[in-house]
C-alpha cells in the first residue's frame, strides 16, 4: 500500500461525478474484523467548521453495525477498473458469504486503526461526529419517502470529520 497524505483544500473534484456515478465504498471495522459496502449517496462540505462527509447506511446493511461500534470510518475511491468489485460490494451481503472482500478481489488495509480498501485511488478517513435515523414525518416532499422507502427501511445519516485525506503514490 502506497499512499500519501495531502491537504484537503488541495481537493478538486466534482462531488456529483465522485460519489454518484464513480460511487465509494463506506469501510469500518479493525484489521481483524472489517467490512465494506458500496454508497452512492453522500456528500461533502463544511460542518461546525470542519470540513465533514455524509454517509446514509440503511439498518440492513452489514457495515452499519461496524461504523456504529467504531468512531472511524473509511470512504474510498477506486478506479473505473474495479466497477465489478463495487458492485459485488453493493449486493452481497458480509453476513452471507465467507470472504466478501476475496469475492469482490478488494484488500482491506489499515488506516489509523480503522480500514480502507488498498485498491483505492482515494481515501477519506472520518470520525463520527454525528448519526441520526431518517423518520418519515421528516420529509417535506413526501414523494422522497413513497419512492425510496416501500421498505420502510430508512437510512442513518452520519456527519462524519474528514480527518485526513490519503491519495495512491
């Protein structure tokens, strides 16, 4: 694993391209016990003057459990390339097979005592600063609910610091 650090206000991307159509994988865990799933929701921005990510993780994903146990999280960023592995990680489940990150040819790596994925290009370290369950009386447009949530299965916001931004030497 090669990566080096770099300011975040050296940053210059698009945030709609980055995370809706390149996606990212939201990591958390330990080297021991990690898991991975793949988001295109989310965003960036500025918080309680920090520079802050949002994640939305619905209660049935695997990776929840691991974010709402540990104060870091992982955001990554991998090529065009590994399109396949983003998405084995958005439909199989940690919980359901053995090797989730063998399945999907990903390395998980350890970062600050949490973990990312090697692959990536990109890697957004973040501490919790904030969660909260979306609950439908909250929606203004209701239309948001109908369409998104016949599961009734609504996600946990997260507000997270971005801590430290890792790029691929």
């Amino acid at each position: 694993m090669a990566f080096h650090e770099t300011d975040i206000s050296s940053l210059s991307f698009n945030p709609f391209d980055k995370i809706s159509r390149q996606w990212m994988l939201i990591t958390a865990g330990d080297k021991e016990n990690s898991n991975t799933m793949t988001a295109s929701w989310g965003g960036v921005g500025i918080m309680w003057g920090k520079p802050v990510a949002t994640a939305y993780i619905r209660p049935q994903r695997y990776t929840k459990e691991f974010v709402d146990k540990n104060e870091y999280f992982t955001l990554s960023f991998l090529p065009e390339q590994y399109r396949k592995a983003l998405n084995v990680c958005g439909s199989v489940s940690g919980r359901d097979v053995e090797d989730k990150w063998a399945q999907a040819g990903l390395h998980p790596c350890e970062i600050d005592g949490t973990t990312a994925v090697e692959e990536a290009e990109e890697i957004f370290v973040c501490r919790k600063l904030y969660a909260q369950e979306m609950v439908p009386e909250c929606f203004i447009d209701t239309t948001c609910d109908e369409k998104w949530y016949p599961e009734k299965d609504y996600h946990t916001m997260y507000i997270a610091e971005i801590v430290k931004v890792l790029k691929k030497d």
